[in-house]
C-alpha cells in the first residue's frame, strides 16, 4: 500500500513540473488621470492631448518620444488616458510629464507640466 502511494504522489508531483506555467509580466503602460479646467472652470467636450517626459521641470531633456492623445473626452474637467513611454523612461528619478492640449481640431497646444 505504501508503495501505491509512494508512487501516486511521485506522478502527481512529477505532473505538476511538466504542466506549462504562465508567467505574465508587469508592462510600461499605466493610466493618468487629469483635471482641466477652461477660464477656470471645468472643462467639457473632446481636446486633442499631447504627453512628454521630461527629467527637470524647466530646461530640462526630453526622456523617450512625444505621445499624441487625440480626441480625449473631458466630461466636468476630468479626462483618462493610457500611455506608455516604453520601459527605462521612469528609472526612479524625478519626472515631469508635460501635458498640451487644445480644442479638437485647432492648430495650437497650451503647454503644462505635472510632476510624478
């Protein structure tokens, strides 16, 4: 008996390293979620969104390329978007994301800035 058993706990140990094993890693994109305001109050309707990283607040280097958001839906000032610079972008060092923004379709971005 103990040998029938022995010898079931061996195969079902031995089955369990054979069986495939997923392994899912942490991605660079993650989700921002902003507030804009137009004249002070909460703006509404479809912007079109720029986001850069940079590694000081002013005169600083740009960290990877520029992503472009076009018609991000603002309701009652806030918006949500995922981004994702690619991996070596947030080291651990400060970053400051620059955020331009217009109204859909128009030709210039106003230009901000928010700290991570």
């Amino acid at each position: 008996m103990n040998t029938v058993l022995l010898r079931l706990c061996a195969a079902i140990l031995f089955g369990m390293f054979l069986t495939p094993r997923v392994l899912i890693a942490q991605g660079t994109a993650f989700s921002y979620q902003g507030r804009l305001l137009e004249s002070g109050a909460a703006a509404s309707g479809q912007y079109d969104m720029t986001f850069a990283v940079f590694d000081a607040l002013s005169g600083g280097n740009q960290i990877g390329s520029t992503l472009n958001g076009a018609s991000v839906i603002v309701s009652n000032g806030l918006f949500m978007v995922t981004l994702d610079f690619g991996s070596g972008v947030f080291p651990g060092a400060q970053r400051w994301l620059e955020i331009g923004v217009r109204t859909n379709g128009s030709s210039a971005y106003a230009v901000g800035a928010s700290e991570n």
